[in-house]
C-alpha cells in the first residue's frame, strides 16, 4: 500500500576453498640393482575434500627432485628408481593445487629408502658412456670393507682389471684395461661378458668372495 516504504539489504554467500591435503610417501626397497618402475603413486593417498584426488582435479607440482637424480616423480604422480640405485635414502618434494583454485596447495614428501640384500651388492650391469648412469661396476656396501681387492677378466680369462680398496668412486673400473695384459692400459674395452672376483674381508677378519659375470654396454 507504500510503494515507497523500501529498504534494501546485502547478503554475502562466502564459498570456501576445498580442503586439500597432499601426504607423505614412503618405500622401501630391498635392493636398487634393478631399479623400479611406479613404486609409488603419489595420488594414492593425497585428497580434495577428504575424497581421492588426481590430475583431474589437482596440477602437480615438483619443488626439489632428488638432487642425485636415482628417482623421479613422473608426470602423472608415479614414482620410479633407476637401474643401479646404490643404498641410501632419497627424496622428492612435490606440490598439489587445486584447479578451480589454484592458489589452494598442498606439499608433501616422497621418501624412497633403498637397501642392500646382504653384506654386499654387486650390480652386473655397466654402461660406461659418461651419461652419470652406472658408469662405473657398482658394488654397493663395498666401502664398509676398505680391506678389499677386485679382479675383472675378459672372457678367454685375461685379467683386464685388478684393484684394492676398492670405493666405487677414486678406485672404480670404468670399464677401461687396468690389468697385466697385453691390452693396452687405459683403452676401452670391448661390449660383451666379464667376469669378476670380489674379496674382502669383515671386521671380525673373516675373509668372503662373490664371483659372477659383468655385462658391458655403450
């Protein structure tokens, strides 16, 4: 009946951001020698709005790789260990936004522990092209037993290569002659099968081996 009788209000609706939540990964393997492919998907047990969550929803984010570069957290959030893996610890931190908002993240960490199987590992796979992947013959926990000598012979039974204290860093066979032979030292041997004779000796003074073959790539 008063048209002009009015009064006006404001009515604010407030949309919250969803609850992300990105969470911890852990695995462990019994040995590195032969590397891993999806040890761990990241996805698994991160969430948005305490439902499961994936690149359909969410972008991913890797803030530090792992700086050794033994793993790698792939594009669609798996996790893989390369081939020759030594023992030891690594890890990825990664980061999750939301796609409706991305300003709304979540980080986590990814922790990948590698073992060995025994008192030594010995990793039989070499490529020695400088590319910083098993350059070198690896034998992982080598290291906890400096009184130690390696051979390396080629297949007519040649001794190519022969070492003490061997550490897989400054005394390491690179896959170059290092023996007493008529080969010349220093030259690259060839692709093909090697076999090896590893010795060493534990702190209680018992003395162990481990033979078997070498395989070479370029």
């Amino acid at each position: 009946t008063n048209p002009s009788n009015c009064d006006t209000v404001i009515s604010v609706v407030t949309v919250a951001a969803s609850v992300i939540d990105a969470n911890d990964d852990s695995h462990t393997m019994e040995s590195g020698s032969n590397g891993g492919t999806a040890v761990i998907d990241v996805f698994a047990n991160d969430t948005l709005n305490g439902s499961s969550t994936g690149l359909n929803q969410v972008t991913l984010t890797i803030d530090l790789p792992d700086p050794t570069g033994h793993i790698v957290l792939n594009p669609d959030g798996t996790v893989n260990v390369h081939l020759g893996t030594p023992a030891g610890t690594y890890q990825i931190t990664y980061t999750i936004c939301e796609k409706l908002n991305p300003g709304n993240c979540s980080t986590a960490v990814v922790t990948v522990i590698v073992n060995t199987i025994e008192e030594i590992d010995i990793y039989t796979h070499m490529t020695p092209n400088d590319d910083g992947n098993n350059d070198v013959f690896y034998i992982d926990g080598i290291t906890k037993y400096p009184n130690n000598t390696v051979e390396i012979y080629n297949r007519w039974g040649v001794l190519v290569y022969q070492a003490k204290k061997y550490n897989n860093t400054d005394v390491s066979f690179d896959g170059k002659s290092r023996g007493r032979t008529t080969i010349n030292r220093d030259d690259n041997l060839p692709e093909g099968t090697y076999y090896y004779i590893v010795r060493y000796t534990k702190d209680n003074g018992e003395t162990k081996e481990k033979a078997g073959y070498l395989y070479i790539n370029r």
